[in-house]
C-alpha cells in the first residue's frame, strides 16, 4: 500500500513539478524585472496588493475552492451529480466574484489610506479589484479538476496562464509608470488563467448556472466553505494587518523585503504542498470516516514530505546568499537572517498541515475555523514583537514559534479529539529531520 500511494503521490508531484517549474521561472522572471526596474518599492506594492486581493476574495469566496473538492470527490462516480455540484460551485464562483470585486472597490479609499497614509491610490484597488472576479471563477474551476483528478488539466491550464499573464506584463513593466503597470499586469494574470482553465474544462459537465432557489441545496457546502473562508480570512487579516504596521513603522521597501523572504521560505515551499494536497486532500475527503485509514495516509504524508524538504532545507541554508542574488539583487541579502532561522519552520508546517487536513476532510469546520484565527492572532503578535526586538532575524523566528504553537494546537485535536495516529516510522523521521534541520540552522545562524 506504502508503495502505491508513493507512486499515485510522486506521479501528481511529477505532473506539477514541470508546470510549477515554468510558473516559478516566471514568477522570478518578473520578480528579477521588478526588482531592477521598480526596486523595493515595487515588490512592496506588489505584496500589499496581493494581499488586499487574496483577503477579500477569501472573505466573499466561502470556501468554495476547498469544500468543492470534497463534495466532488464523494459524487464523481455519477455523471449526472457530478454535473449537478459543478453547477452549484460554478454558480456561487460566479456570485462570489461578483461580490468580492464591488466590496474591493466600495473599500479602495480606505486600504488606499490604511496602507499609504493618503486617498491617492483608491484607484489602483480599483483596477486590482477586477481580480477577485478572475480568481473567483479559476477556483471554481480548478475545484472541479481537482475533485474528479484531472490534475494534468490544472497543471496545463496554471502554465499557459503564467507564461501568458508574464508576456504581458514584462512590457507593461517596462513602458507604463509602475502606479498602472502593476495593478495591471494582475488582470493580465487572472485573465490568463480563467480562459484557459475555462477551455480544458471537462466537456462532458454541464455549463448550466443555477437559479437562486437551486443555490439552497448547496447550502451545506457553502457552510463548511463559509468556516473555511472565515478562518482563511483570519489567516490573510492578520498578514495585511502586519504589512501595514511595516510600511508605517518602517517603510514599502522594508516590506518587499519581507515579501521576498517570505516568498522563499513560505510561497515556494507552497509548490509542493499545494501538488501533494491536490492528491491528498480528495482521497482524505473520500476516507475520512476511518480513522485507521486517515491515521495511515497522515503518517504517509508526513514521511514522504519530510523525505522531500529535509535536504531542500540543507541545500537552501547553504546556498541562500547566491540564491538571493540570481532571484533577487544584493541589496536583499539583508534577508539572510530571516530566511535561514524561518527555514526551519519548513518542518513543522509539514507535520500540522498533514494533520490539519483532517480538520476540513471531516467537514468540521468549527474547528478549523478557531484554531486558524487563534494562529492568525498569534502571529502577528509574534511578527510586531520579535521585529522590534530583532528585526528580520526575529522575523524568521517568529515563524518558527508561529508553527510550533500551530503545530501544538492541531495536534491537541488529531491525537486528543479525533483520537488519531501517527506511526512509529512517522515519528522517527519527525524526529532526525528535526535535528538535521536545526543543527545545520543553528551552525549558519551563529558563523
């Protein structure tokens, strides 16, 4: 069985690791663009607006993207209720991205003004706001994908989008003044993405949008969505929260540091969590009534992961300060502590992500909802207070005492109220990947 699932799981890694290949070299094509053309400055404005974007959208999204893979996967066996849900998630999608973009745009004056210091910038929140729709209907799409296993699809469509929404950008970048071209070139993302998700859809489902009567028997999905979405919300709040304390008590360019930091420790280690969960989470949704087979694939997961990221985490620490300079310039190598204490943190978001995939499989959404905004607070208590006392080398460890509290509180619901398990072989690799890690963390940090 260990081998099997080995295989099912390095076969959807494999699909994605070329497509997410292209999507990174693109993402650092851009990031090295901006970085030389627009500076700090301009990463900065590119973080605040992805944030302000992802926050909303997560706000008005309710969860579709993730309750919708759980209700297709329990209903891809039949044609016809596969048709009848990706209605429904195609027609809250629609509704959702409606809502978010008018409340993105009636809210621009005041994130200008929370973010800036002044009402100048409404307008480009504005534009961005546009987004919120895109990305609205790509979730709902690529939450159909991923519930009936059409990972090659999704892989395909996110590659073209990348690869089209750069090629677009670059010259955008390169011509038209940074306060247009960047809010801009999102739009040229997100339009990217939606069409060529919309033609590799499944033909065989209908296209149908339901009518508002209709929408209530979906009502379920949209509740355990609507906890997923609050509790996501939380998570985004909190990091828009502490961006804008750094860009008023620092500066935009201390905060496009940050964001290249996080980008490297966080946003790429996300690649591959997001390729495992593509498999992982449907097949928990599909067993979450037994706890001997949840206990099984959790402790699968969590060796195979740690198999994966241990040596990525060696080789990063060594090799950070040419890794900042090809991705980046050398004014960013103030990162450095930052990015070599929160590396670490790579180990314990393996161990409670595993495990936090049980929460949203069993469609408790209560509790997914407290232990995320409690995290969320936590975080950014740990991120104002360490900064001040630290800066960017208390950044990195407030990330990873963020995820040992995390890891804490998800394992006091896996082990005590789920009453799960990990194995022995689990275990142990949490244990020697743990050393591994923070001795060679330790070793960088202090020479």
């Amino acid at each position: 069985m260990s081998n099997q699932l080995n295989s099912r799981i390095l076969k959807v890694i494999g699909i994605f690791s070329g497509a997410e290949a292209i999507k990174i070299i693109c993402t650092i094509i851009k990031t090295k663009i901006v970085a030389l053309w627009l500076g700090a400055t301009g990463i900065g404005l590119f973080g605040i607006f992805a944030n302000a974007i992802d926050t909303i959208s997560i706000l008005t999204g309710l969860g579709i993207r993730q309750s919708g893979v759980r209700e297709v996967a329990k209903k891809r066996s039949s044609l016809g209720k596969l048709s009848e849900i990706s209605a429904h998630i195609r027609s809250w999608a629609l509704l959702s991205g409606v809502v978010g973009a008018l409340l993105l745009s009636f809210f621009s004056p005041i994130l200008s003004l929370w973010f800036f210091g002044t009402y100048s910038h409404w307008w480009q929140f504005m534009i961005v706001s546009g987004m919120i729709l895109l990305q609205s209907l790509s979730d709902g799409e690529m939450a159909i994908m991923q519930g009936t296993d059409r990972f090659r699809h999704i892989a395909r469509s996110t590659t073209l989008g990348s690869f089209v929404g750069l090629a677009i950008s670059i010259p955008l970048f390169r011509w038209v003044d940074e306060s247009m071209s960047i809010p801009l070139s999102f739009i040229a993302y997100g339009v990217s993405v939606a069409a060529a998700l919309w033609f590799n859809r499944d033909r065989r489902i209908s296209t149908r949008i339901v009518s508002s009567h209709e929408l209530k028997e979906s009502s379920s999905m949209v509740k355990l969505g609507g906890y997923i979405a609050l509790a996501t919300f939380a998570t985004n709040l909190a990091h828009m929260i502490f961006l804008s304390w750094l860009n008023r008590e620092s500066s935009t360019a201390t905060v496009g540091f940050y964001q290249a930091g996080n980008t490297l420790v966080v946003r790429y280690a996300s690649i591959i969590f997001s390729a495992v969960g593509m498999e992982f989470y449907p097949r928990m949704s599909a067993n979450s009534h037994s706890n001997h087979r949840t206990s099984i694939f959790v402790s699968h997961e969590i060796g195979l992961l740690l198999k994966i990221f241990t040596p990525m985490i060696i080789v990063f620490i060594i090799a950070r300060s040419l890794i900042v300079k090809i991705l980046y310039t050398s004014d960013f190598l103030i990162i450095l502590p930052f990015i070599t204490i929160a590396a670490g943190a790579i180990i314990l978001r393996t161990i409670s992500s595993c495990m936090a995939f049980t929460i949203i499989a069993r469609g408790d959404g209560k509790t997914f909802l407290l232990t995320e905004s409690i995290d969320a607070a936590i975080g950014v208590f740990l991120n104002i207070i360490l900064f001040r006392h630290m800066g960017f080398a208390g950044l990195g460890l407030a990330q990873v005492l963020w995820y040992a509290v995390y890891t804490l509180m998800i394992s006091i619901v896996y082990f005590g109220i789920y009453r799960l398990k990990l194995s022995g072989k689990a275990t142990r690799g949490i244990v020697i990947s743990s050393i591994i890690c923070a001795t060679v963390i330790t070793i960088y940090t202090f020479l």
